[in-house]
C-alpha cells in the first residue's frame, strides 16, 4: 500500500518547512517565486491532493467563488466571457479556488441569486462581470460586505471597489488610427446607444483618434442593440448617407459580421475592424481588436485573493491595454 503524501513529504522533497508549504497552499503571495515554484513541482511530483474540509477548518474559508455565466445572444460575444471564465477557473485553481458557476436573465435575478446561494454556500466572494452606470449589483454586494472583484470599471467612481478593465478607448483610437494610415478619411463607427459604460468607451476612443486627426465625426456613427442583423443593417444606413465612409470600426465582432455582409453587398472596399478578436472573427478574415482576457481573469483572482487575505483594503485596479489584429477586411 502506497504510502500516504501528507505536507510533511512535500516538505521533504521540496527542502522546505512544513509552514513554507502551508503558505504556498494557503497565502502563496508571501513566498518567493522560486521556493513556490519548487514546492508546487513537488506537490505535483508527489500526486499530492489538499483536504479542502481540513483547509476550511484552518483558514474558515470555503475556497469557493462564485460568477455569473451571461445568457447567449447571438453566439458569438459569448465566446468572450467563455475565454475569460476558461482563464478564471485555471487562475482560481492555481490560487487554491474552485470556481461555482450560475445563471441570471437580469441584473435583479442575479441579485436574487447572490441571496440565494449565499444562504446555501459558504462562498467566499463573487466575480462580476459587465459592470455598467449605477451598478445595483456592487451596491448590494458593499452593504453585505461580501467580497467581490469585477471585471469591468465602476464607471461612476473608479475607487467604488477592485476592477479589472481592458481599455476600450484605446483599442477603438488604435483601429481608427490604423486606419487613417491606410489613408482613410471618413471612418464610421457602429456602436452601442448611452449610457452604456463598455460601448461609451469605445465610442470615445474613435471620436478621440478622429478629432486628433482633425476630422469631425458629426454622422459618421450609428448606436444600435448589439447583434449581426443590427449591424447590417445600421451599416446600410451608412452607406446610404450623401457622404458615406470608406471604413468603419465597430464595438463587437456581432455588429462588424453584419456590417461586413452590408458592405460585400455594396462596396467591398470598405474596411470594416471588429472589437473582442473571436473565433467568428479569425474564421472570417475580420480585422478585430483584441482583449487579453487570460490576464484579465489572472489579475482578477489576484485582486480578489487579496482582499480576502487582508492584504489591502482596496487593491489598486487594473486597466490592461487591447491589441489589434489585423486581417483581410482592414
């Protein structure tokens, strides 16, 4: 019978205390990078597993956090919290977490949903994501000192709570000056209508490279519910305009799909970038700005872990910055 791998033995073959190992399990961030490195070799070396109901009792945590999977639209934006949900649960795991997933229609369904599974589960705290003006969700979470890190800003106070962001506006103002590169001049935008924190920011980042080219943006724009078909056919409008644009920068990879169909069919000159780079987007050849979304999940958990542990009352947000990648449309 195999011997059985307890943190003595990892101690052992990793030439550390039994406290260093503890800490690497428990409070990873105060252990030097190398001697956690060499301690989790060992664990995996070993096949050694933690007694989450023993690491409950020690530290009075669940080691369980909860997110919001969002309902499905058209299929394609979907695939982006599902590449950020993939990078959480690989962060959480690391961290010593284990991620419980759930569904909510609405922002009041999704509260009713933290009462519910914080009567049922000893959560130790939420992910939230597409933070939005006036957010009841982070108010509600604050009151009951349920900790929590959203993946979006508070757009009405940037020191409301612990956030990590993607910079829209800079990624629109990188695709608009890409753009303006290859010589265009007239360059549309397909957003979303305000207030929307997201798509006013993306909004702001076209208008801003537009306005530092000197060029005035007045009905170059379109604000529409997000989705393919509203993209073709806010893009046919645009083209139907006495001074139509010979390019366009989206807010999603949903609207630049439908505004790409509207412009093969009219003039298939017209550039068209996409925002989020999903799979839709690589298989259709479409020029889209890029979210690093397995950062964005790391730095989560990192923010997170931190204000469990005590470390910081209010951890210093993170703005990551986007990528372009350019294809065949731009």
């Amino acid at each position: 019978m195999a011997e059985k791998v307890t943190i003595a033995t990892v101690a052992r073959h990793a030439r550390v205390s039994r406290q260093t190992v503890s800490n690497v399990l428990n409070t990873p961030q105060i252990v030097r990078e190398e001697t956690r490195q060499r301690v989790q070799e060992a664990i995996v070396a070993l096949g050694y597993r933690v007694s989450q109901a023993a690491r409950q009792m020690r530290t009075g945590r669940s080691r369980l956090i909860a997110m919001r999977i969002e309902p499905t639209r058209d299929g394609i934006n979907g695939s982006v919290l599902d590449r950020f949900l993939h990078g959480l649960t690989e962060s959480a795991e690391v961290a010593g977490y284990r991620v419980m997933l759930y569904t909510a229609g609405d922002t009041e369904r999704e509260i009713t949903a933290y009462d519910d599974l914080l009567s049922a589960y000893d959560l130790d705290g939420f992910v939230l994501t597409g933070t939005d003006h006036g957010d009841p969700r982070t108010a509600w979470l604050a009151e009951r000192e349920v900790a929590f890190v959203a993946f979006g800003r508070p757009w009405d106070d940037l020191t409301a709570h612990p956030w990590v962001d993607v910079d829209g506006a800079a990624g629109t103002a990188r695709a608009t000056r890409h753009l303006l590169e290859r010589g265009h001049r007239r360059i549309g935008f397909l957003g979303w209508p305000a207030p929307s924190g997201v798509g006013d920011d993306r909004r702001a980042g076209w208008r801003a490279a537009l306005h530092a080219a000197g060029i005035d943006p007045a009905g170059l724009e379109r604000a529409v519910e997000d989705g393919i078909a509203e993209g073709e056919w806010s893009m046919r409008d645009l083209l139907n305009a006495d001074e139509p644009p010979t390019a366009v920068v989206c807010a999603s990879d949903s609207l630049a799909l439908g505004a790409l169909q509207a412009v093969r069919a009219a003039d298939p000159a017209v550039a068209v970038v996409g925002f989020d780079d999903t799979p839709v987007a690589a298989a259709t050849g479409l020029t889209s700005v890029s979210q690093p979304l397995g950062e964005a999940a790391a730095r989560c958990v990192d923010l997170l872990t931190a204000v469990l542990d005590g470390d910081q009352q209010s951890p210093e947000p993170v703005l990551l910055q986007p990528s372009l990648v350019l294809r065949h449309t731009a």
